[in-house]
C-alpha cells in the first residue's frame, strides 16, 4: 500500500466493502489524516492500493460525496469538502461567503414570484396592505454541494422587479441603493423534515440551523425577511463575544 491506503491502513470490519472503505476514509476525514481542501488519489489508484474494484470505490465516494464530506469537480477530481464556517460579525451574502473561502457559490430557483403582501408578511416587512412584495425560494450551492434553502422576502419598493436578482440577492439589492445595513437574526437547531431534506441531498430527520432575519435599512424600514435552513454536517456558525465595562 502507499500513499492514502498507507495512512488508513487496511478496511477492518465486518460488511460490504464500498462500506468498510467508505468508513475507513470517512474516520480519515474526520481525524484528519485528509484535511479540508486535500484531493483524493483517482478512482483506479484507490482501487489498486486498497485491492478492490473500481465500482467498489466509486460506491463509497459515491455515498460520502452524499454526505457532503466530499466534493466531485468536474475535470479536476474528488476533493475533501470541508465545513464552512459563517461569521456572525459581519452581515455578508452567501455568494460573499462562499467566495472569500474559495468555493463557487450557485442557486437553483425553486421559485421568484411577485404578489400583494399577506398579513404574516406585512408584519414582517412592516408593510401596508396592498403592497408589493417579491418572493425568492432557492437553494444555494457552495461548487456542486446543496447547503442551505433560503426563502426571502423583498418589499417591493427594494427592486425594479424579480428577474434583476441573479446568484446574489445583496448585489441586485446593493445595486438600488438598498442593501441591508444592520439585520437581526434568530437561531435555532431542528430536523429536516422530508421534502426539505430532499432538496438538500441528505435523510428525513438530519439536523440543520434555522435562522430567521430582518434586514434593515439606515432609515430603520425593513428591506428582507429571510427563512434559511443550513445543513447542520457542512456549516459550523461563528460568533466573537466580548465583554465591555
């Protein structure tokens, strides 16, 4: 053996072998003897330095790239996804994260509407009946991996329309001279239930944060209601406290 098959060391225990090699790499991950970032060897060395067939290997990355430990880029290989990490000290975009840690971030529409606010939505937006709201459901992608479905709401007077929101909602808000200065954010740990876990590629019941926010503007109009769920086995959230006299 050389190389990763050298450092894992052979697939003990009992079961299919996509499964013993699938748990070998995955303690590999998570003990760090791949770290975040790190390519994996092709298909057919791994295949050759663990005895095993190729189909045996592309089973077991096949099932870690669904549990988001690795990332498949087209061209260039398989890759150890690693976690993100979120700030809360700064009030930036998901396109702005996934940037500033080299990843590409991406959105699937789920869907972009524009309608007259609901009640739930006129207290949260603070807006008169009858006015205009715009809706964006999506899910946000960091390279190929599903992290985090995102539903905003947007008063209508913060864009021209739905279609000038791209990948970034705070570049087309950013642009009309209304991107949130300040926001407040509530959190909490739940379940995936089964449609949401669906549209994230993980099980019925898998954990993840739910954060609401508002948005607000310097004159204090509220400019984004955001309901996010961010898959709790790729997001690790950051706050610096300190402690003033």
């Amino acid at each position: 053996m050389t190389g990763l098959a050298e450092r894992i060391g052979k697939l003990d225990g009992r079961g299919p072998l996509y499964r013993r090699l699938q748990d070998a790499l995955r303690r590999a991950i998570d003990t760090s003897v791949i770290g975040p970032q790190d390519a994996l060897p092709p298909e057919r060395d791994l295949a050759t330095d663990f005895a095993v067939s190729r189909i045996t290997v592309r089973k077991a990355l096949d099932g870690l790239v669904a549990e988001g430990l690795l990332l498949r880029k087209q061209g260039a290989g398989t890759f150890v996804s690693g976690r993100v990490e979120k700030q809360f000290a700064k009030l930036t975009s998901f396109s702005e994260d996934m940037i500033a840690r080299g990843r590409t971030p991406h959105s699937e529409w789920l869907t972009r509407t524009e309608g007259s606010v609901t009640p739930e939505e006129s207290l949260a937006l603070g807006l008169s009946p009858g006015a205009a709201v715009y809706r964006f459901n999506r899910i946000r992608f960091a390279d190929d991996l599903p992290m985090a479905l995102e539903y905003t709401k947007i008063p209508g007077f913060g864009l021209p329309n739905v279609h000038v929101v791209e990948d970034s909602l705070y570049a087309a808000l950013q642009s009309e001279g209304n991107r949130p200065t300040r926001a407040l954010q509530r959190l909490r740990a739940v379940l995936l239930d089964e449609e949401r876990a669906e549209l994230l590629g993980v099980e019925p019941g898998a954990p993840a944060l739910y954060i609401e926010r508002r948005g607000f503007l310097d004159d204090g109009r509220v400019i984004e209601a955001t309901e996010s769920w961010y898959r709790g086995d790729a997001y690790d959230f950051v706050a610096e406290l300190n402690a003033r006299a």
